[in-house]
C-alpha cells in the first residue's frame, strides 16, 4: 500500500487501525534514538513560544515545551529529530535546543491551548481587523448611513410635497426591478439548461486516478448541539472513496457543547477523525469555527461538510480532477469548486417537496448558468471544495456574516479568483418542520442582506475589481432576493386591493405603462418563477414533484415571512446565528 500510494508507512497503519497513534509514536522515538515526551500532560509556559509564528508550528511539526535545568530548550517534535531539523528550530528559537518526540495529535492539541487567545482573535477578527470594509461586524458604514438617511429624506420629502409623483417613480422603479430581476433569473437558468447533458468529469476519469497522485484532503465538518445523528456522520465520511491515511477529518466541536462531544467521543471514531474543540469567544458561529479548522488544516485541498450530509464516495476525487485540469489549463485563480445539493427526504412533505425543487433549480440550473457566464458565483454552506493556501490568502470566512459561504464566493470573484461547480451530489435532510424552516430562511435572508451591504460599501471598487456585469450579477442575485422578498406582501396587497377599486380610479393613481408592467410581473413573473422550479425536477427525474411547483407563489409568501424576520434581526441581533434543528426526519 504504501508504494501504491506513496503515503508514510506509519500514516497507513494508522488510519487502518492496526496501530494506536501513541504506540506509533513511541517506536519511532526508539527507532530515532530518542526519547518520548508526553506532551498531552504537559503545562507550558506561554513565555517560550512568544515571537514565534503560530502557521510556521503547525506547518513544522513542534514545540517548545520547557527550558531545561542547563539552559538548552526542550522542543517537541513529531518529525524525526535530525541534526538539520534541530539547527533550523535552533535557528528560529535563536538558543541550543534538545528534540524530543511526541505525537503530531498531542502538538496540536499543546498549539490550541498555548495559542487560546490568539486563535479566538484571529478565527473571530482576523478578517476584520485585516480588512475592515470586507467583514459585516459593522452592519452599516458611514457612507452608507449618510446615504440611507439621504433617500429617507428625499422619500419624507416627496411623500409630503409631491406625493403622486413620489408614487409614481417608486412604483415604476419597483415594477422595473421585478422584471429585470426575474428575467435575469430566466436567462441564467436557460443557459444552465443547456449544459444539462453535459458530464465535466466521468467516472473514467475517476477511474484513471492513481492513489499516488492524491494529495493530503482536509474535511471540515462543523458540528454543534447534533448529538443525535454524529453516528450516522462518521458512518457517512467513512463512505467517502479517498485513501484513509490522506484524509484528515478535523470534527468541529464547540467547547460548551459536552452533549455532542460526548457523543463523538463514544462513537468509536476511525483516527482519521480528529476532535477540534472550538473555544469560547467571539461570536458563536460555523464560520469562526471553520476559521478554527483552516488554521490547523494540512491538506492541499479542503473541504466542508455539514453533519448531516452524506456525499457521493467520488467528490473528492472529482475536486481533485477539477483543480488539476483548471492547473494544466492555466487558470491559478479556481479557488474553489461546488457540489450540488438536494435531498434524501425530498417526498417526506408539502415542505421538503417545495425545499427539494428549490435546490434543484439552484444548484442543477442556476449555479452551472452562472458558471458558464462567468459571473459571481454564491456559494452554498456546504461540499464547498478550495484550494487551502488561497483560502487563506483570502482571509477564510467572515464569522459575522451568517451566511459566510454566499460573502466567501461574493469576496473571491471581487479579488479577481473564479468559482466552479462539479457534477457531484452531496444529499442532505430536506427541513420538514415549517418553524425550523423559518429559522434556517431568515438566517439565509439576513446573511445576503449582510453581504449586500458589505460588498455595496465600495460600489465603485467592486466593479472595477470585478467587472460591470458581475457586479450587476451580483446585485440582482445577493442583493435583489431579499429585497423582492420584503416587497412581495405590499404588492400583493396593492394588487387585492386594485380588484375593488374602481377602474377610473386606479387609472389616476397608475398610468399606463406602470399597470402593463405591474400585470406583467404579475402573471409573466409568477409563470416564469413556476416554470424554473418546474425544471428542478427533470434533470434528476423526479417528475412527481413537476406538481408541486404550482405552490411557488405560497413558498415565495413563506420567504416574505422570513424575510422580515430577518430584516428585524439586522437591526436588532445582526450576528445572532438562528441555529436549524437536524435528525427530524422520519423517511427512510
């Protein structure tokens, strides 16, 4: 196996499960001539690692641990303790050092507890503090007070001295918004429609890997308050079809969380996973977590999974093949390739029946529609696939945006790298429950909310860096959504409201070409809207949903709802993360 796959040996044996880590380790400070040291039970002095850079401990293997009683400094390393390797660390300490080795599990473990307050700044602030203007930890800046109080203005203004001129332009820049923003909409998916046959990476492909040629894969997997399905989790990672002894599975676990922690520790994990606990501080978010598991991943790619989700075995493979070809072809600025979503449960209920549609649009339509446009791509919250060292570069994920996953691919395409999509499937549990729903959609609505604001503080910038059409992409798509959210429940109410009224009167609040718009939304816009949420059910042939679609209108009055949760939120809890409860399926 390990010429097969170039692996290390002691790496195979443990990730098959034939030797404990500690015992690995053990032998190979006999081999090394050396000796162990139980790192794992042992203080240190937070003294001896000051100055020095965390990223270069974690990437090097070691740590200081303590000064001995002649002055030379006592390191832990979980490398073989050559002669170079001790002048290189001798060379970064600047003093005489002695090597001992302990396991890589147990220097991790000493880098979290030394580095506690520095890993809560960085994983809740760095973003921040680096790049101000990027990170929603301010909801509103400056400029866009000044402006939000001008247009409250001007509309106070209007309203009182010319109120039906006032009526008019609103009511015609609404009209307009509406149907630009649903023929956008249209118009992707067509162009997604037309690479519905088309299969980017096949299973030959796959095939045609060699292990050797497999990089080190770092999975992410979040998990908080999910006790009750972290066996079946670990049941579906162990599905994934990717040498073991090349995966690292860092679990997610935050510090206050004993129930789930538990749990994961009496799940009988295979040691490919390893426990990262999450301290408290900051805002308590999956992005500041995944913050936590980018700084100690070592993997060439990386990946996150939510704890429900259960990938097909290949997705990591095709990933691979995805990088590699856009590499070969030139292109270093993929940062990251996409998976499609949808849902096992998709007939449990009205609700997962409406959900899986809804996915299905998006992810098998919209998102390849974008792709093949070129246009900013906003990412899902999960089987999200990137190149580590530019995930880096791009400061990870916001944990003040609660949908850091749509701002991460808003962010990318404005700094100029590109968003793909492969055609892979990761299945997840559809949310049956109406209240949970409204929890998880007001938490999705008030994150596009917050990158709207974020990415809108320098327009001017934005589309420079990105490109007119891009920019525009982004407003109708980030920006837009929610706003025809919130403004679908006054319309509709104005429409009911215009079947009583009497004709003349309605002429002389609404001209012409306001009302012809009006209707045309109406009918055209609603039809349209139908007629995509249709089209997410034929490529994965699920034709008893094609139905189903003709609630759309009702599903959108849902969105409306949650929506306006969500704008409340904004202003009054804007970090808050709405927490959506898992395992309440009971479909097969």
């Amino acid at each position: 196996m390990q010429q097969r796959t170039g692996s290390r040996l002691g790496a195979i044996l443990i990730a098959a499960g034939l030797v404990r880590r500690l015992d690995l380790y053990r032998t190979l400070a006999r081999t090394w001539d050396s000796e162990f040291l139980d790192v794992a039970n042992t203080v240190i002095d937070p003294a001896l690692v000051a100055g020095l850079e965390p990223r270069t401990l974690i990437d090097e293997g070691w740590i200081p641990v303590r000064a001995g009683r002649d002055g030379v400094l006592i390191v832990a390393t979980a490398e073989e303790p050559t002669q170079t390797r001790r002048r290189q660390i001798e060379q970064r300490v600047g003093r005489p050092v002695r090597l001992k080795v302990t396991s890589d599990w147990d220097i991790a473990l000493a880098l979290r507890q030394v580095f506690r307050e520095y890993l809560i700044d960085e994983a809740a602030n760095g973003l921040w503090q680096r790049h101000p203007a990027a990170s929603a930890r301010e909801v509103l800046s400056t400029g866009q007070k000044v402006l939000g109080l001008s247009v409250a203005s001007v509309g106070i203004f209007g309203g009182l001295f010319a109120p039906m001129l006032t009526l008019l332009v609103l009511s015609m820049a609404i009209a307009v918004f509406f149907l630009v923003g649903v023929l956008f909409k249209f118009a992707v998916c067509l162009v997604g429609a037309r690479r519905e046959a088309a299969v980017p990476i096949t299973d030959e492909d796959v095939a045609a890997l060699t292990d050797d040629e497999l990089p080190v894969y770092t999975v992410l997997v979040p998990v908080y308050r999910e006790a009750n399905i972290v066996a079946d989790l670990i049941g579906n990672l162990g599905a994934l079809d990717y040498p073991a002894e090349k995966l690292e599975i860092l679990l997610l676990l935050e510090e206050e969380d004993e129930e789930t922690r538990q749990a994961a520790a009496a799940a009988d994990c295979p040691s490919t996973i390893t426990f990262v606990v999450v301290p408290r501080g900051g805002p308590q978010t999956k992005p500041k977590a995944c913050n936590i598991g980018l700084f100690f991943a070592h993997g060439e790619f990386l990946v996150i999974y939510d704890a429900e989700d259960r990938p097909e075995p290949d997705q990591l493979k095709k990933a691979v093949i995805a990088f590699r070809r856009a590499q070969r072809q030139g292109n270093d600025r993929l940062v990251c390739v996409q998976a499609a979503l949808n849902y096992w449960n998709a007939e449990e209920n009205a609700l997962t029946r409406m959900f899986t549609l809804e996915y299905s649009f998006w992810f098998d339509y919209m998102l390849p529609g974008l792709e093949a446009l070129r246009l900013p791509i906003p990412l899902g919250g999960t089987s999200n696939h990137f190149r580590t060292q530019p995930l880096r570069d791009l400061g990870g994920w916001d944990p003040y945006n609660v949908t850091e996953d749509a701002d991460l691919g808003i962010r990318a395409a404005a700094l100029g790298y590109t968003v793909g999509v492969i055609n892979s499937t990761t299945y997840e549990e559809a949310n049956r429950a109406y209240g949970n729903w409204i929890r998880q959609r007001s938490r999705w609505i008030k994150g596009y909310l917050q990158t709207t604001l974020v990415h809108t503080r320098r327009p001017v910038k934005l589309t420079r860096e990105a490109g007119a059409l891009q920019a525009l992409a982004f407003a109708l798509l980030i920006g837009g959504t929610p706003v025809s959210f919130l403004l679908s429940p006054p319309l509709y109410a104005l429409f009911f409201i215009s079947l009583v009224l009497p004709i003349d009167a309605l002429n002389a609040l609404f001209p012409s070409p306001i009302l012809q718009i009006s209707l045309a939304n109406l009918l055209l816009g609603n039809a349209v809207m139908v007629y995509v949420t249709m089209m997410g059910a034929f490529k994965r042939r699920r034709y008893r949903l094609v139905p189903w679609a003709l609630l759309n209108p009702a599903y959108w009055m849902m969105h409306s709802i949650s929506s306006y949760k969500a704008l409340w939120q904004l202003i009054t809890n804007p970090h808050y993360w709405e927490k959506t409860t898992h395992g309440l399926s009971e479909a097969p």
